[in-house]
C-alpha cells in the first residue's frame, strides 16, 4: 500500500473512522496490529491518511474488528479506493487552497446537503456575476486570476445539482443574504431571479427567514451540513476567517442535526419564501 503526503477529506474521513473502528474495539494500536500482521507504523498511517486501502482491505479490517454495522462497512468500502485525479476539481490542485478542493469533494459525494446562510448566499446558488462581486472584495485583495479561478470553482460545485441523478438540496437563507447588494443592480435583480427559478427544481427545497421571524437559534452561523450514507459519515462544514472548518464527530453532529432542523422551523414554506425574493426583486 502506497503512502501518500496529502490525503484529501475523504481519504482523511475514512482514516478517522478505521481509528473510530479500532477504538470501539477496545484495542490498541499494538493489539490491531498483531491482528492485521502488520506493525503499529502501519496502523498509524492507515488512521492518518497516509496509507491508501483498497474497498476489500476495509472489509478485511472491520471485521477484525468485529464492526457490527454492515451499512457503516459498506459504506467506508465505497470511500476506499479510487484515484482522486478522476474528479473535476484536482485541476484547481495548487491553485486554490485546499479547502476549497475539500468542500467540492464532500457535495460531490455527499446524499443530501442541507445549508443555512444569514449573511451571503448559499454558493450551490450563486450566478456567476454575484460570486464574482464578492470574490472581489476578499481581503487581502485577490488578484484577477485568482479571482476568476474561484469563480470557476464555485461554477463547477454546482454540478451537483444537475445531471440525471441530482443531489438533493435544501438551503435556508435570511432576509439579510437577500437584501445585501452585490455587484451592479443588474447582478442583483439576475441572482435574485436565480434564486427563484432554483426553488423550482424538484431537487432543491429554498425557504426564507424574514427580519420579521426574529430570533432563531444558530442565527451568528452559517452551516453547511453533507449527509454521508450512513448518519455516522455525515459532515458539517463552517466558514472561518482561516478557511473551512470540518466537524465528523457524533455529537456535534446530531447538535447540528437539531439545529438545521430548528431553524428550518422558522423558516417560511417553498411557496411563500419564492413570493418573498419576488418582493425583494421589485424593490431593488
């Protein structure tokens, strides 16, 4: 088994489970090892990424561990393997920060993605206009390749929405996101029309939440949560001023779970939040 320098998310994900694996086990790395045959440098790059594994060898292991949830062995099955160079946004390897690369790979694999965003637009349904404007004024300032590489990017994440087998989709967003002008009122009346037309997407759930609505909880974040294909493989996803942050472990992520469910409660229905942008529209 190869050993590589930079895992992605995902191989960093599968690593964390096989750890999560072996300590549900009650065993050590000294104890996995004797039972794998291998020695504990072996069983520690596999739990840090470093050492690629094959759907077969996951299997191998799990059991070894006497992993009693098949659906969670299937599952980090299928996240073995494969070479990452097959997906669109290796291209932008080296261009952008690699946490750019990480969110793209977590929608694209994701079975459902669920967002919430107070203050800018979900980037799954940002036109090309708006996500240039903001790109823009990125501090320290961004040069006009750097600019447009991030632009492409974000163009490119919004494969997973279209196709034949589209991922469901369902975004919160407060009146605030609405309401902030970005770019010329040209961009801001077509993002607005984009916005309508996406919520009429069978895949895709946009609801709103008015200045009306007042408080809600979670209302300083926002959240982008990819349901994995099991509960345990889901992932929550928060901007920081660093980069994205990336949260796997239980807890939070049922904390998130009653969150996003929250604030979805609060939020307008489909119907009427697409009669809200409209209103919006007209005023700019």
């Amino acid at each position: 088994m190869a050993t590589r320098n930079t895992p992605t998310a995902r191989q960093r994900r599968l690593a964390t489970e096989m750890r999560r694996l072996r300590e549900q086990a009650g065993l050590s790395t000294t104890q996995a090892a004797a039972l794998l045959g291998a020695d504990r440098t072996m069983v520690s790059n596999i739990e840090a990424g470093r050492t690629g594994l094959s759907g077969e060898r996951v299997r191998q292991i799990a059991s070894l561990y006497r992993c009693p949830d098949p659906a969670l062995v299937d599952a980090l099955a299928a996240m073995a393997g494969g070479r990452r160079s097959h997906h669109w946004w290796e291209e932008y390897r080296g261009k952008l920060p690699d946490g750019f690369l990480d969110v793209s790979e977590i929608e694209h694999h994701a079975a459902r993605i669920r967002t919430v965003q107070t203050v800018h637009l979900p980037g799954l349904l940002q036109t090309e206009d708006h996500a240039r404007a903001l790109f823009e004024l990125v501090v320290p300032e961004l040069s006009r390749l750097e600019v447009e590489l991030r632009v492409a990017h974000r163009l490119g994440r919004q494969a997973v929405l279209d196709g034949a087998d589209p991922t469901p989709y369902s975004a919160v967003v407060h009146e605030t996101a609405l309401r902030m002008r970005f770019g010329s009122r040209k961009t801001v009346i077509a993002q607005l029309g984009h916005l309508i037309e996406a919520g009429e997407r069978d895949n895709v759930t946009l609801t709103v939440i008015p200045f009306h609505a007042g408080g809600f909880p979670g209302a300083d974040q926002s959240v982008l949560y990819a349901e994995g294909a099991v509960p345990r493989l889901d992932t929550v996803q928060l901007d920081s001023e660093f980069g994205p942050v990336f949260i796997d472990s239980p807890t939070p992520l049922a904390n998130y779970r009653t969150l996003l469910r929250l604030i979805e409660q609060r939020s307008l229905p489909p119907a009427e939040s697409r009669d809200f942008i409209h209103s919006i529209a007209r005023d700019v």
